[in-house]
C-alpha cells in the first residue's frame, strides 16, 4: 500500500498538478513574451522615449509641452508603423490625414487617447511658435504625464504581448496500466511452500 501511495505521487510530480474539474484556474496570470514589433517602430519608441526624459528636463513650459507632445506623436507613429496600412484610392486623394485621424482606425483600443492629444495639437503649434503664455506649467506637466503613460501602454502592446499559458492535461492511463503495488519479499507468500507446509503439519499430526 505505501508502496503504491509513492508511485502516484511520483506520477503526479512529473506531470503537474491535475487540472481543475471545473475549468482553467481563475489566478493564472499571463506570461509577457517579446513580439516581433517592426524596426521602424522601434525606433520610433525609442525616439518617443528620449523626447520625454529631454521633456522632463525642460524648465519653460512652451518647450516643454511642445517636446512631449511629439514624443506622443512618435508614439502614434509606431502603432501604424507595425499595425497600418498604407490609404490607397479616393481616400488618399482628398486629403493627408493626421496620425490622430487614423490611429482609431488602426487601433481602436487608442480611441480616447488619440482624441486626447488631438485636441492638444493646436496648443502644441503655438508653444513652437512662440507665443507667451501658450502652454501652462500644468498644462505641460499633464501631458508629459499622458505621453509617459501613453508610451508605456504603447511599448507592451508592440514589444510585450501577454500570453496565457496552455491549461495542462493529464495524460490518460487505461485501468489495465496502473501499476500494482508490490508486497515487501518477507510478506511474499509462495503457494508451493504453503502446500508443502500443510502436508508436513498433515503428517506430524498423523504420527
């Protein structure tokens, strides 16, 4: 008996725990695995990165917000530069489209963030002009913030893509193939022996 007690829990240590009966475990996390982002994306994010940490360093807030606004934009840049197909036809013909236009098309999940710096562009197009007062400190604070978290969001979609690892099985054994547990040698019994000890308990109690 223990015996066979330690030759299935060596079974189950080769093969792993045994699935649950009801379904995949709920507290299976995904396992981060590198993707195959195209060069020019990642050299997109990568300029996107270095605009935020000179951002970062800037102290007027016009250059400031400008630098981490294109940073953002670099960002865009690298999601159609590995998911975007180029616009041929009509489309192609009325009119260029910014990166913000096109990003939702291209990535729907960015919808609101591709809204969000829209809405910034024109502040950015007055802090590199120049003009006093175009950009706050809050103002460039904030969306170096956004870009940051933007680019971050970005780098795991195009470099690290999660994946779920494959639930386990556990192989099937027919009834016929479980092994049979062996009895220690001095617990062994030969019936030759207990019939030859019968007849010779026969005999002594004959004479």
């Amino acid at each position: 008996m223990a015996s066979s007690y330690a030759t299935a829990a060596h079974r189950r240590r080769a093969t792993g725990p045994a699935p649950s009966p009801t379904g995949p475990a709920n507290d299976v996390h995904p396992v981060l695995r590198r993707a195959s982002a195209p060069p020019a994306a990642l050299d997109l994010l990568a300029q996107a990165r270095t605009g935020l940490d000179e951002a970062a360093t800037l102290e007027t807030p016009n250059e400031r917000y400008a630098t981490a606004h294109l940073a953002a934009l670099r960002t865009a840049a690298a999601v159609l530069a590995a998911r975007g197909r180029p616009e041929t036809g009509e489309r192609r013909r009325q009119r260029i489209r910014s990166a913000w236009e096109v990003l939702p098309e291209t990535a729907p999940e960015l919808s609101e963030w591709s809204a969000l710096f829209a809405s910034g562009a024109r502040r950015r197009a007055r802090a590199e002009a120049g003009i006093q007062g175009a950009a706050s400190s809050r103002d460039a604070d904030d969306l170096l913030r956004d870009a940051a978290m933007f680019l971050r969001l970005v780098e795991r979609m195009l470099v690290l893509q999660p994946v779920l690892p494959q639930p386990r099985t556990e192989p099937r054994t027919e009834p016929s193939a479980e092994p049979r547990a062996e009895q220690p040698a001095d617990l062994q019994s030969d019936p030759r022996k207990e019939r030859r000890a019968g007849l010779g308990g026969t005999g002594d109690a004959a004479g």
